[in-house]
C-alpha cells in the first residue's frame, strides 16, 4: 500500500459540522462537542449553508471560539465540507452532523483506536437513535450485485440475521463489537489526514446523500481499512436539515445511488442497468408511500361521510337501499367530493390538518353547499332529512376523530399540542431542573404533563420538590417509566453528564417512550424530531382568539349546546337525588345553570384567578380573558398550588388558543381527570434545610419572648 508521507500538524483534531436551519441541534451539538475536546488539542470549523434561522448568529454570539464559515448560498453537504477540509490543520479530520450528541468520552477513544491502528484510515462509532435504538445505516455494504438485490427484493429486512441476507447493514453482525466494514454514516465519520490527501475531499457532484458511501469506497480502494467502533456512541437525530428544507428527500436519495452506480460500477453494463432499475423502482415505491400517506386524512374523511349517509338513510327510513339504485353512485361520490374539497380549501390536508374547528366550519359550509344542490337538482332531492341527519353525523364524526388523535398526543402541524399522552419526568433535581419543571408549568399548550422527578442517587426518593415527588433514581428510571406510564423523559443537561444520559436511553430502548435534551441555556426542548420552545409567554396586550367576534360566537353556541344537554340528561338526578354531592362533577352540573343565563361559560378561567388579577393590575387583567368557566386549564390543576404568574400564563393560553376543539379537549380532561389529592401547602414543601431553619427561628423567637417577660415574673408559656 502507498502511502503519502506523514503529515505534521500542530492540532491532533479538526472537528466539522455543516448547518443549514437546524441551530437548536447545531448549539447543543457544540455544547456536547466542546466538552469532549477537552484535553485534545483541536478545532472546530462550521460551515453554515445559507440557513436562516439564526444559526451563524448564534455560533458568532456564543461561541466566539469556533471558526464560522458563512456561505451566501446551500451549495449542498459534500462542497461546504471540502471547502473546511481544506482549512483545517488536524490531524485526524471529523466529519459530524448538527442534529447529533456525543459523549464527553467520543473523541478520545476514537483518536486513541486509530493510534492503535495505524492501517485504518476512517471509522465510525455506534450511532442510537434519540430512543435509545441502534441506528442501522452506522455500518454498511457497498451496493455489491447481490447486496443491493438483497435489500431490494426485502430479503435483508426478512431475514437479518442472515450472513447470506443480511450484507446490507450487516445486521448478522453484533452492534457491540469493533469490526472492519464497507462504509460508515456520514453523520459521525473520522479520518486520518494521509487518508483524505491521498484519495482527496468529498465528490462534489453528490448535493446530499451519496458522498460518504463514495468516500469510504475511495478510501477503502486505496489501501485503508474502513472500520466500525463499538466502544462509543452518539445520538444522532437523523434528516433534521433536509427536513426544514425544501429538498424532495427521496429523489435526492436515490438520484444519489443513481450516481454512485454510475461512477463505481458502470463497467458493467449488465450489472449497473439491473441495479439502476432496482433503484428507480424502489425509489418509485418509496414516493408513492409517501404520496399515499397524504392521502390517508381524505380517505377517511370520504368513509366517515358515506357512513353518515348510510346511517342517516337509516334512521330516516327505517331500511337501507330505500333509494334508486341509479343514485347510489351519486349519493356516495358528490357529498364526499364537496366535503373532501372544502376540507381542502381550508387547509385540513396541510397545515391544519389535526384543526378540529377548521373541520367543523368547512364541513358544516359543504352541507349548506349540498342542501342548495338537492333543491335545485330535483332528480336527486329525495329526502332533505337524510341530507341533514347526514351532516349532523358528519360535523361529530370529522372532527371527532382528529380530536382522538390528539388526546392520544399527537401535535398538530401549527404548533399547538394535545393536552393529553405526555406524561413526563424530568431527570434532574437542582436548580435547574426546578426551574425547567416552572417553564414547562408555563407552556400547557406544549402538553408536557410532569408527574415527577428522578435524581442522580436514591437517597432522596419519596420527597417532594415543588409539588412533586422524587419517583427514582437514574438506576430504575426503566421501572419508573413502566409503573407511572411515562411517554417522554427530559434530561437536564446540567444535571447529569452526556455519558451519563446517553446510558440512561440506551437501558431503557426497550421502553414506548420519547427522550428529550433540555441545553444549559434553558431556551428549548429538543427531542426526536421536534423542537420545543421554553420560553415565557408574553404578558402583552394583543388581539387573542377570544376577543374574535366569531369565536365568541361558536363559544356561546357550544356552551348553551352543551349545557341544555347536560340540563335535561343529567341536571335532574344530580340536582334532586344529589347522587354526587361535594365531588368536583356535581359541582359542575350543579352550576350549569349560570351557562344558559349567560354568566359563566363551560370553560374559562376561574372567577377568582380573574378577581386576583384585577387585584394586581396586571397586564393579564387588562385583556378580556373570557367568563369565569366552570372548569378551564387552573381548574385542571387543582392537586397542586399556583403562583399568580403561572395562573396569568395560563389564561394568556387559553385567550390566545381559544377554540371549540380547545374547550371539548378541556372537558374531555376534565371527566377523564382522576380525583386528586388536596394541593400540598407550600409549607409542607420546604427542603429540610429550609425547615430546620424555620424551627431555629421560631425557637430563637420563643426565647427572645420568654426573656422579655422575666422581667414581669412570667414567661410566655404560662401566659
């Protein structure tokens, strides 16, 4: 093997990150990466592709240490990272992602395992997806003949334990083993610099996807071995800058392979014409997925309304197939098209596509829409009974469904999340950990439902801390999950090191559950494919939902709907048998009333949030907040106590979100809430420090009375 005469650089590592519109992920990359550097003499280089969410600000602001490269336009993955490649001064080079974390350890085993083998010019480490699973694409196959057919026709998905099949990502294969492989991910790739000078940088006709499968087969032709490093990992966020671009992902992949076919294999003719057909099906294949998934919300938007038709068919005539038969084909395709297409119009199909209200407005349009058709197309007037059953039906089942969605904890696509399915724990007792559970009490529409905390030891399990309790250690965090049905997990950066939270996630895999990474600066949640704001909600004066003239209306409408219901259904035998006397659910119906005359509304802030804020004259008090509600998101809250500034957020949310669908999802939680204990008084959760000096205070007072009262031949006990 030739190799080029060994270059000496003063630095042992050049670290390189390319960014475009991920500057969450890319600060606490940074965060994690700095760490990790300690110790080693190196660089970091970012090269930011045009993004415009802030990100090279960022890096300029607080990272003042890191060298910033800012181009004016995205000239794609492989051409921002040579143009870094050629200023750097390590070493060994490291190729990494924004959207990753690495352990304070990373670095340091990786430079030490290329000491200690001098023949291996690039490697990778283990790479966990941000739920503790192993993240597949960390150790390939070049797409040999028999490899890419394997993977193609779904033999290496079948069967990957198989040697035989399972070639593609090596799944026959042990994670928790060092080997020597084909290629890497490019999102964690290091290399020895005699490697990269003597086969050169990336091939800059790859834009995105591509370039790191043909640079580890380049390096491997040339004489090195590619190898996989068990004994670090990585998480690694996956497709979060093609994501916030406006890249097709899928034609960039395969057009990707297209080329790397091209340029390695086209000797044969035979073998590249196969592997390029394979490519373009599977790349077929995989579009229409995806085209077929944004079809799902329409498809069942269609059935659910042919299956108003045909219940409302029902009911109105007692029997099915009352029709003609020649206006079945009709019955069942127009009013689903018209519906289908106002749904459309109103963006349920894009960005408000969990928007219960823009369902109920646009469907409930479409049938006046249907009504003025079946008067003037006579020929298929048969019973405007069945026309308005069948819109009834459709304006519960259309948003219903969207609303279940919800309740199980999905988030929409503007931003709002369900209040339902986020039950969390934070991992961290300090400060910052308290101040994090404060931000997230502050943010109710992000849907972070904390039920605890876990700390670093178990020494402290069982106590309180700020209302809630201490339910484990980092040792039994997996048990914890299990017992309280934990969805999502947020770490404290400044509370537990990268190793250790890396650990943590990789233990509990096998757990249902989301990882969430809070960075020291306290700004945002970032978790698998999401980043959520923790930053205050202004207490401004603005125009909120509430203050809309049409949703005042829809709100008076839902109230006396809802109410009057409830008034004839069950008001009578909670009112005269008093059947739940002094529970939270009589006191509702009790107070329904007040509903119909116009005092209060089913949800709202509680009267005496609203008096206590006019108290303080706080901006809050000067916007119009609503009716005092019979239960609302304070009310929701009752098993624990509320600061002013918290109640003040969570009227601010409610009075910018207002809506039908809010309400029903508040009254939704409300009858599904468990009955809770009474609210801890902030007494009861003091920190034993706190205690201990509130009794040597109260000790010191006693004393100072008792020597007061010697004089008076009396102490204050006997008095």
């Amino acid at each position: 093997m030739k190799r080029s005469r060994k270059h000496t650089a003063p630095l042992q590592l050049s670290v390189i990150i390319v960014n475009y519109n991920v500057r969450e992920f890319l600060h606490h990359a940074l965060v994690s990466l700095q760490k990790a550097m300690k110790g080693i003499r190196g660089e970091i280089i970012v090269v930011d592709n045009a993004s415009d969410d802030g990100s090279v600000e960022m890096v300029r602001k607080r990272f003042p240490t890191v060298h910033l490269l800012a181009n004016k336009e995205n000239v794609g993955f492989a051409r921002a990272n040579n143009l870094a490649l050629k200023r750097t001064r390590g070493q060994f080079l490291l190729l990494i992602n924004p959207d990753t974390l690495v352990q304070e350890d990373t670095l340091r085993v990786m430079l030490k395992f290329f000491e200690e083998n001098p023949d291996v010019g690039l490697a990778g480490c283990k790479i966990l997806n941000p739920d503790g699973t192993f993240q597949l694409p960390c150790r390939r196959s070049f797409p040999t003949p028999w490899v890419a057919f394997t993977k193609m026709t779904g033999l290496s998905a079948l069967f990957p334990k198989s040697r035989l099949f399972g070639q593609y990502n090596l799944t026959y294969l042990s994670p928790d083993e060092s080997y020597e492989l084909d290629a890497v991910s490019g999102s964690f790739m290091m290399v020895r610099r005699e490697a990269y000078e003597q086969v050169g940088g990336l091939d800059e006709d790859f834009f995105m996807y591509g370039e790191d499968l043909d640079w580890c087969y380049r390096i491997q032709q040339a004489g090195w071995k590619n190898y996989y490093v068990h004994s670090t990992k990585i998480i690694h966020y996956k497709g979060e800058s093609t994501r916030r671009s406006n890249l097709d992902e899928i034609r960039t992949f395969y057009q990707a392979m297209h080329l790397f076919v091209k340029k390695h294999f086209g000797k044969s003719s035979l073998f590249s014409a196969v592997l390029r057909l394979g490519i373009s099906v599977t790349s077929s294949i995989a579009m229409l997925k995806a085209f077929f998934r944004t079809l799902r919300v329409a498809a069942l938007d269609v059935i659910l309304v042919d299956f108003s038709i045909l219940i409302a068919e029902f009911l109105w005539f007692g029997k099915l197939m009352r029709l003609p038969l020649h206006a079945y084909p009709i019955v069942y395709t127009v009013p689903a098209a018209v519906v289908v297409a106002s749904l459309a119009a109103a963006g349920v199909y894009t960005r408000h596509r969990m928007s219960a209200s823009r369902t109920i407005v646009a469907t409930l349009v479409s049938f006046v829409f249907l009504s003025a058709l079946v008067f003037f197309f006579k020929d298929y007037g048969f019973s405007r009974g069945v026309t308005i059953i069948s819109g009834w039906l459709s304006l519960v089942f259309l948003p219903s469904w969207r609303l279940l969605v919800r309740a199980l904890g999905k988030s929409t696509p503007e931003g709002r999340k369900s209040l339902f399915g986020r039950r969390s724990l934070i991992v961290g007792t300090d400060g910052a950990a308290r101040e994090l559970l404060r931000r997230l009490r502050t943010r109710v529409g992000d849907g972070y439902d904390v039920v605890g905390f876990i700390d670093e030891t178990r020494k402290r399990v069982g106590e309180i801390l700020d209302g809630l309790p201490i339910l484990g250690s980092v040792e039994n965090v997996g048990k914890v999950i299990h017992d309280h049905r934990v969805s999502d997990v947020i770490f404290s950066t400044q509370t537990l090191s990268y190793t250790e939270i890396l650990g943590v996630i990789s233990r509990s895999r096998q757990q249902t559950v989301n990882f969430h990474l809070v960075p020291n600066t306290l700004e945002v949640i970032i978790g698998k494919g999401s980043v959520d704001s923790l930053d205050e909600l202004p207490l401004v004066q603005i125009s909120y939902n509430i203050e809309k003239p049409g949703n005042r209306f829809w709100k008076r409408v839902f109230d006396i709907a809802v109410a009057s219901l409830l008034l004839i259904s069950v008001y009578p035998f909670v009112y005269f048998k008093r059947l739940l006397r002094g529970s939270t659910s009589s006191r509702f119906i009790v107070q329904l009333p007040s509903v119909l005359k116009g005092g209060r509304s089913l949800v709202g802030p509680p009267a005496e949030a609203l008096t206590a804020a006019r108290r303080k004259g706080s901006t809050g008090a000067l916007l119009y907040l609503g009716k005092p509600g019979l239960t609302g998101l304070i009310q929701l809250q009752a098993n624990r106590p509320l600061t002013l500034q918290e109640q003040e957020q969570y009227n601010l949310y409610y009075a910018k979100n207002q809506s039908v669908a809010l309400d029903i999802e508040i009254l939704l939680k409300t009858l599904l809430q468990r009955p809770s204990s009474p609210p801890l008084h902030a007494a009861n959760q003091k920190r034993p420090s706190t205690i201990a000096a509130s009794k040597t205070a109260r000790r010191r007072r006693l004393q100072t009375v008792e020597d007061s009262s010697e004089g008076k031949g009396t102490s204050s006990w006997q008095n």
